[in-house]
C-alpha cells in the first residue's frame, strides 16, 4: 500500500461505486441494544458510522460515543489556529455531528494525544475500559461496538482498533470496524470482502449524516486562504461516505487469533461485570420462548439420566429436573452455580458441578445430554474431543439436544453455525429434529438408525 497523503485525490468513487454495485453483503443486524461507537478523532465517528448512529438513535438504542483525541495535529502548519484552538473547535464540531445523528448519545472526550495513541496505548485502555465498564449489564450479544478499522492505514485508527478489540472480547461485545482511509488509499484487492456487512440507509438517515459531516467544518472547509490551511476532507474524499450503505468489517477480536476456549476465569469476570443474570435468562421473553422450543422438542416425555453442559442460573435444569431421572448440571462460573443452588435447592434429582469441558467431563452414561447455548466457547479442538465425549457417553438409545445463536460475537472463538456442521460430521448420528431461526438453531442428534415420535409410538 503506498504513501497517502490528506490531500492527494485518492482513489476514485467510481472505482468504488463499481466494486459494490456487482458484490452482495450480508445485512448488518441492526437489534442491538447499546452502540458504542470509538473514534480516534473528531469526525471518524461521522464518516464510518454515522447512519449507524442515526439507525440505532431511531431504534431507541443507548448509544455512548468516545473520541480518543481532540484532532489538534489535523493541521499542523496552519498560520492561524494553534492546537488548542483546534482542540476546541474540534470538540464543538463533534457536539453538533452527534447532536444530528442521535441526540440523546453521551459523548466522552478522552483528550489523548494526537498523532500518539501509540504512546498512551495503555491510558487508552483504561479510560476506554472504565467507559465500558459503564455499560449496564445487559446480554452481551445485544451490545455493538464499533472502532475504525485496524488495517485503515492511519496509525491512531490501528491503535484504537487494536484496544478496542481486545476489551470488546474480554466482555463478549460484537466489534465492527469502520474503515475511513482505505477508501482514500486502498483498491478493491486490500478490503476483506468476506467480512464485510451492510447498513443500508434510508433518504432520512443519509440526510443526517450529510448535516453532520458539514458541521466538521474545520476539515471539511479552508481554515483560511493561506498554505496550511486547506480542507483536508476534500470533495473527492467526502464522496465515499456519501453512499445509501454503510459498510463494516466484522472484527473477530483478539481472543479469536488464540482459538483458545473460553475458561472459567473469562465466566467469573463477566458474571462479576454484569450481574447474577447477564444474558436475561430470566427476564427476556426471547429466552423463555427458546426454552420452551427446546423442551419441546426433546423427543421422549421421560428423559432419563441427563447431562447439562453449562447450566448457567438453573433456569433449563428446572425444567429438565421435572422430566428427567437425574441430572448432572456443570458450570465453570462460580457465580452461575450460586445462583442455580438457590434456585433448585438441595433435591436429589439434580446434581451441580463446578467444571468445563472437555477437561471434567463426568463418568456415566446418559440418555440426554444438552449442549445448549455452549459450544462457541470451544476451541475448534476442544469441540471436537467433547463430541468424542459425547458419542462415548451417550446410550445406545439417548438425545443429545444442541441449541446455538447465530449472530457472531467477538469474543467467542467459534459461531453457532460452526458447531452444527461439526456436530453433524459425525456420521453415526442422525438430526432428528432440526428448528431454525435468524436468531438460533435447536436440533436433536440420535443414533442411527433413528426412529421419528410417532414410529416409537407405533403410530406409523
């Protein structure tokens, strides 16, 4: 990628505008609850994602903005604003760009060198962090964060993407980075297209980002007539963040590059940040539904001696308890396991672990056992030995009922359709149930050759 300059042309719109005219794009989900969105400098949060920020204002979305730096250096040899007067400017400017797009956001100005994110990296990660932290507890599939692109060719853009990614996968948040300067510098050939995801934005919310880009009026306009002072977002730049879509790259986070499991150190701090419920099993409608399309479909109305892999709070052990002869119930988190004991008690039908797995898995042999909302903190590897486990553990005539969300999520190393074309590469199972949604997949495994419901009950 070669040397760029503010002011050279860039590569042309039309390239662009080509490229995505014969491509097709995932939609990008837009029924998150929170938005975070991380800016290196004043206006990046305009330019990469303003109709975001104006979809998810619409949608009633609490949305918190950070601009790492007041973008003092943006004009280095002006003869007429010194940097604080730019550090100024600057932050009115984002003041007024927010206030277009979502007007009830809470903006926080972290007022760190720039030009040296590099050299703060690490008061970037904490300040940055404390913010997070300040995100009230929610599930955390429900929280977007979005951060500039790490690959944007801008130093500040890499180092704020770079921390942001690691403390979005530390909480489970999705990341999406918006790329600014790579539609300046780059080619079609330097985007990750398969990763990208689509906005599409409506005439109203364009209009908004339009008003907000023309309130950054120190980068957008001259600062005066003389050298030093030339608009640095010149037409030409400003025609790329024009278009009735915005594009995102779907970060895989830190954590993924690892494609280690999720350990119970990761469990304990996230019930610690977020609460004794952090994915609203008790509180969600959405939560309560799926358990009941997965109670349901379990084929046998008595379920025998059960296995459930991670159990979280015990609101699926109730259920399975009511129906079941036994069942071990495991969890990693500590706080989970409280919480389940003063729910179900002391009753001899349930058995609560502290464990993970594959590591302590339990001796026995069960006719159900329930992966449910768990195998995308597995390592590709550590899946696999639990599905040996599984198959070695299951009897002749037992269920395993696997249940996933299919949004991606930063944190995890795997997605939940990753899991099910892995639980179905074993070829002496069959998928006796499949549900799917946009949202999950519930399918039930069973030895081959499986009967249906009613050829068990002779209906057939």
């Amino acid at each position: 990628m070669a040397p760029f300059s503010h002011l050279d042309d860039g590569t042309a719109e039309s390239v662009w505008r080509d490229e995505l005219a014969r491509r097709t794009f995932r939609r990008l989900d837009d029924s998150f609850e929170q938005l975070v969105v991380v800016a290196a400098h004043p206006d990046d949060e305009t330019l990469g994602a303003g109709g975001l920020l104006a979809r998810a204002a619409r949608r009633g979305a609490r949305i918190v903005v950070v601009i790492a730096t007041d973008g003092e250096a943006s004009h280095p040899e002006s003869p007429t604003h010194d940097q604080a007067t730019l550090a100024r400017l600057r932050r009115e400017e984002v003041g007024r760009a927010v206030g277009l797009l979502a007007p009830d956001a809470e903006v926080t100005f972290l007022g760190l060198p720039d030009g040296g994110l590099d050299r703060v990296e690490g008061e970037l990660g904490e300040r940055l962090g404390a913010v997070l932290d300040e995100v009230p507890a929610v599930d955390p599939h429900r929280v977007v964060v979005a951060a500039p692109w790490a690959k944007d060719r801008h130093r500040d853009h890499r180092i704020a993407a770079e921390v942001t990614a690691a403390i979005a996968a530390r909480r489970g948040f999705t990341l999406l980075g918006y790329p600014v300067w790579a539609w300046h510098w780059g080619t079609p050939a330097d985007l990750p297209w398969e990763r990208l995801v689509a906005l599409a934005l409506d005439d109203g919310e364009r209009r908004a980002k339009r008003q907000a880009l023309a309130s950054h009026t120190t980068q957008t306009a001259p600062l005066s007539d003389l050298p030093g002072d030339e608009a640095l977002l010149h037409a030409g730049m400003l025609e790329h963040f024009d278009r009735d879509v915005e594009l995102f790259v779907v970060e895989p986070g830190a954590l993924e590059h690892s494609q280690e499991s999720l350990d119970a150190r990761w469990f304990d701090d996230f019930y610690r940040r977020n609460g004794d419920d952090p994915w609203g099993f008790e509180s969600r409608w959405y939560e309560r539904r799926k358990r009941a399309v997965l109670m349901a479909t379990l084929p046998t109305a008595e379920l025998g001696d059960v296995f459930e892999i991670g159990c979280s709070t015990g609101m699926l052990t109730r259920e399975l308890a009511d129906r079941a002869r036994h069942v071990i119930a495991m969890d990693a988190a500590a706080a989970a396991l409280q919480a389940a004991r003063a729910r179900l008690g002391d009753g001899a039908r349930v058995s609560l672990r502290r464990g993970s797995v594959p590591a302590d898995w339990p001796e026995g042999r069960f006719d159900t056992i329930v992966l449910s909302e768990v195998g995308y903190y597995l390592s590709p590897s550590d899946l696999q030995r639990t599905i040996a486990l599984i198959e070695g553990s299951l009897a002749d005539d037992g269920r395993l009922v696997a249940c996933h969300w299919r949004h991606p999520v930063a944190a995890y190393p795997q997605a939940g359709d990753d899991v099910h074309e892995a639980l179905h590469r074993v070829a002496a199972w069959d998928a006796i149930v499949r549900h799917e949604e946009r949202d999950f997949v519930l399918e039930v495994f069973a030895r081959r050759p499986a009967r249906s419901v009613a050829e068990a009950e002779g209906l057939v």
